[in-house]
C-alpha cells in the first residue's frame, strides 16, 4: 500500500455503523441525473472493480464525461421512489464496498466543495445526515472536526485533490461550511474570473490607494464606510474600484448586479461627480434597477438630493460612549452587571487578550459550535442557514487573512480554554466600530463580559459603533439596552428611470 492509498484507507470516521442501518438518507439519491453521487479518482474506481465481480449484483461505474473520474451507477429503489448506489444493499442497507470504499464516500457526511461565489475549496457538511443533527453539539465532534481538518491538511492530501479536481464537487443547499482546506486550495486554480470593463478588481496592493482617497474625503462614520469593512465579504461579494479625475469609485458586484458600497471618495464631493458615479453604475447594470448608492450619510443627504438622487432610509447605526460600555455604573446597566457577574462566577479568573494566529482553530470551533446551535433552533429556516453560511466566510477571512493592520482581535480565555472573541477596527480617531463577537453560548452572560472588556481596552477612543441591528428584534433589544448616546443614520441613494 503506497502512501496514497493509505490516506485514503486512514481517513478516520465518526457515524457509527448503527445509525447508517437505520438512515433512510445516506447512498440514496432523488434523481439519478442531478444527485449528489460520489466522485471517486481512477485509482479509486480501479479499486472497486477488482471487488466488484465478488458483489452479489453487478457494480457499474460511469466515467464523468470530460473528467478523468468515475461514479457509480444508480438502481430504482424497490420500496420507494429515487434510486441507490449499486453498491448498496437495500435489504441489509449496508455498502457492500465497505472496507475499501473511496474518500469521497468514507468523508460523508462530510463533503469537499466549492461555494457558488468560486472561492476556495471547503470541507462542508451535509445537513441531512441524521447522526449529523442529533450529535453536532457534542464535543467529540468538534474534536473529530479538528482530526479532519489536519487529515485533510496533509500534503498526500494536496496531491489527491490536485490530480483529482473533480472530487471537489458542487454547492447544494443544505450544505453548512466548516473550513477552508488550504491543501486544496493549493492543489486547485481559482476559477478566472472576468473583470468588467473600466474596472480593477480590488486586490491586497491597491488598498493604500483606496486608504488614502478615503483619508482624503470626509469623515465617514458608518460602519460600511469604508473598503476595509467589505473586505472580509468578499467571498460572496466581488470588489472593483475605478479612478476618475475628481474622485475613485468602489462597486461591489453581488448575483443582482452592482452597486456602490458607499459613495465615492473625493476630496470635495459634488454633483458631477455623483452623476459620473451613476452613469457607471448604470452602465455596469446594463440600465437594470438594481443600481444604487449604500452608505450615505445625514451629511451627505443634501448633496445627493441636489444632484437629483432620491433617498430612502437605511439601518442606522448604534454609536454609544465607550465610557458607558466601559463602566457600566447606575441603575441603568443594572442587568448587565448582573449578566456579568453570572459569567465570572461561572467562567473564575479569565483573561482577556489580543488573538495570535494559534487561536485560529480555537476560533473556528467557536463558529462551528455557535452555527450548529442556530442550526438546530432553525432546522427549517432558509434564513437562517444563510446567514450561518455567510457568517462562515465573514469570520474566515477577518481571522485567517487580516486585511489591514488596524483590525483588533481580542480573545477570552479561561482554563487554558478560548471561550469567545470579538473583533473591530477604528473608523477615526474618535470612533472605534466593532464588527463580530462570537462566544461559547452555553456560558450566560459571557458576551456581555467580552463587550465590556473589548470596550475598556480601546480606551483611546470617545465612541463606540456597534453597527445596525439588521432588523432582528432581539438584536434591536439588547443594543438599545446599553443606551446608545445616538444613532448613526444611513441613506441608500438610487435615481428613478
Ligand atoms: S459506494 Fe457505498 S458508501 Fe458510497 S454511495 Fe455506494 S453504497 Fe454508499
């Protein structure tokens, strides 16, 4: 056995052989054109032949046309609609190919895919796997994440992906990330991606560039103000920019089309130079309505509706006294003490201290444990689930490839144990905007813990942005709970056709 093969025989897996003898999903499929069956190399499919003469029914396996990989064929179910792997045994509903079955079926229900957005290769999970939902809580599975995560991060592992792309297979819905794999990111090319005319596509040695033009335009207190805060989106998100004479454009490209993320940077802002913005805009959208201009402020509000743009309100921001967060005295925060001192008591001496690169698994177990748990309170809730998935890719890209070097990373760590992080940037040299917390949930009132700890180290600031509520009533709730000195009014600009 070579070291290729033996990584695929090693791969270690957690269901337990009961619950797939009792799963009405696994190996089944609704279509026998559009399922998601497993992709299984050359070496793979040799293997499988040379058992399959000892099956009691025939095996047969289907080249996938164009790719150099195989997958097997798929027979009616007797009792019921769809189809199964020849492979499995309907009566016993055991694999029949068991001990030497390829990696894409021993990491079920665990997949290797790519987001639609065509970012980098992910290890995701599959959803409708049973034993999946009644133990994803447990910590012996975020302690077998971790295995999986290493064991895939081996570099036997980037040889397989990269003479074997097409095991990297497609996005389906009830997918949820769990990381990004780094070996296959290496082994396999980002798929090119086409750049629309007149634009740049926003990469890591043009951001001094948007820097500056920001720094030279008015103040802006928004939290999606400015290019370093859509950064991190830009796995779902693509980023453009475009210099003009009097000013530089920053589009974002969604499904929908463009739009400006907020308005354009310019020393002094004018009419022409909004209307220049339009017409690019509309030009990028073809004329299509989704054109418009997010993030502007009360200050600007004027200047677009002399240049002959309409408003309509956006989410406000929250903006509060750091010194009140800090504090937190009078009858006022009452409760927030409470839930604080809930938290200490249970959580004893603790530490709260920048992030280093060495928690970045802790940080990733933290997500997984906190998707898995509004997973779970929302199994069916479509909007739900996007927005874990979103939370995935914001939460990688802000810990795993920092995109400025005045994002602030803190932790909270007890017992040797990271309990929760939380991490912002400032927006001036008055207001710091915090953009993400995640903390362990079982522990109440760590959150309001990690708030104040986060807001009495940035004690160079006067204000405090913790964004807008996105419409939650809960979130609304909480923020409005810790007194915001005032909210930060932002306006979406958009012209009539
Ligand atoms: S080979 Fe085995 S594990 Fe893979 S789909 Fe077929 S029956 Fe299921």
């Amino acid at each position: 056995m070579d070291s290729l093969d033996a990584f695929i025989q090693q791969l270690p897996q957690i269901v337990p052989e009961s619950w797939c003898f009792d799963c009405r999903i696994c190996c089944r499929f609704p279509d026998s054109e559009k399922a998601q069956t497993p992709v299984w190399s050359g070496r793979e499919a040799a293997w499988v032949n040379e058992s399959a003469h000892r099956l009691p029914t025939p095996l047969k396996l289907k080249p996938v046309p164009g790719l150099p990989v195989f997958t097997p064929q798929l027979n009616p179910c007797s009792h019921s609609g769809g189809f199964h792997c020849s492979a499995f045994e309907e009566s016993s509903k055991k694999c029949l190919i068991h001990s030497i079955k390829p990696l894409d079926c021993r990491l079920y229900p665990f997949v290797m895919t790519r987001h639609p957005s065509g970012s980098e290769p992910l290890l995701a999970i599959d959803m409708k796997c049973p034993y999946i939902q009644a133990s994803m809580k447990e910590p012996a599975m975020a302690a077998y994440i971790h295995t999986l995560i290493n064991y895939l991060e081996q570099t036997v592992a980037a040889d397989y992906f990269s003479s074997n792309p097409a095991v990297v297979g497609d996005w389906w819905p009830e997918y949820l990330p769990v990381a990004w794999i780094q070996s296959a990111s290496s082994a396999l090319p980002l798929p090119a991606v086409s750049v629309p005319e007149g634009l740049q596509p926003v990469l890591n040695s043009d951001l001094p560039l948007i820097r500056k033009a920001e720094a030279d335009s008015a103040e802006n207190h928004l939290s999606g103000g400015t290019v370093d805060a859509w950064i991190p989106w830009t796995d779902l998100i693509s980023l453009y920019w475009m210099k003009k004479p009097d000013g530089l454009f920053v589009f974002a490209r969604q499904a929908g089309g463009f739009f400006m993320p907020f308005p354009p940077l310019a020393e002094t802002l004018s009419p022409p130079i909004l209307n220049e913005a339009w017409v690019q805009l509309n030009r990028l959208n073809s004329g299509n309505a989704v054109s418009r201009i997010e993030g502007v402020s009360e200050q600007q509000k004027s200047l677009f509706e002399k240049a002959g743009f309409s408003l309509r309100a956006s989410e406000s921001d929250y903006c509060y006294l750091r010194s009140d967060l800090a504090d937190l005295s009078g009858d006022r925060y009452h409760s927030h003490r409470g839930m604080i001192n809930q938290a200490s008591k249970m959580i004893g001496e603790y530490r709260f201290r920048p992030l280093t690169p060495g928690d970045f698994n802790s940080c990733a177990e933290l997500y997984w444990r906190w998707a898995a748990d509004s997973y779970l309170k929302h199994p069916e809730q479509d909007e739900t689930h996007r927005m874990i998935r979103d939370s995935f890719f914001f939460h990688q890209r802000l810990l795993k490839a920092p995109t400025a070097e005045d994002w602030v990373a803190y932790g909270l760590e007890a017992d040797g144990k990271l309990l929760g992080y939380t991490i912002g940037r400032p927006l001036s040299d008055e207001l710091f905007c915090i953009y993400t917390e995640m903390t362990d949930r079982t522990i109440p009132g760590l959150s309001a813990l990690i708030f104040r700890e986060f807001c009495r180290t940035q004690n160079q600031f006067t204000w405090i942005n913790t964004m807008g509520d996105s419409g939650l009533e809960g979130l609304k709730q909480s923020k409005e709970s810790y007194h915001p000195a005032r909210m930060i009014p932002c306006w979406t600009a958009y012209k009539k056709f």
